[in-house]
C-alpha cells in the first residue's frame, strides 16, 4: 500500500499540500507538515501525489 511521507525538516509551513489533500495531510500549530494518513487507499493516490508535487520545497513524497 503506498504511503505519504513528509520530511518535517524541509517543510516551510506553504500549505499547498493542505489544499491538495486535506484528508491526508495538515499543517500543525507551528505551521509545520502532519501526515494524517499515512497508509494511503489506491483511490487517494492521486491526491498524495497532487499534494507532493504542491510543495514548493519537496518535503512530501510518495512510495509505492
């Protein structure tokens, strides 16, 4: 099953990938990048990688 993995580091806090997919991913009171699924469904798959090509600074990626 892929899975959304997000580099905490590397967030700049853009929410771009909130927008994406919101069911999947959040920003948290530090305006950092939470995962709130991070087992992904085949039929979210595109939203996870909508969202990992949102982030300007590539902290989201997906792995099959």
């Amino acid at each position: 099953m892929p899975q959304i993995r997000a580099d905490r580091e590397k967030c700049e806090g853009y929410g771009n990938c909130v927008m994406a997919a919101p069911e999947l991913v959040d920003l948290d009171d530090d305006g950092v990048v939470v995962v709130i699924r991070e087992r992904v469904d085949e039929v979210d798959v595109g939203k996870a990688e909508s969202a990992a090509r949102a982030c300007p600074v590539n902290a989201l990626r997906v792995d099959r």
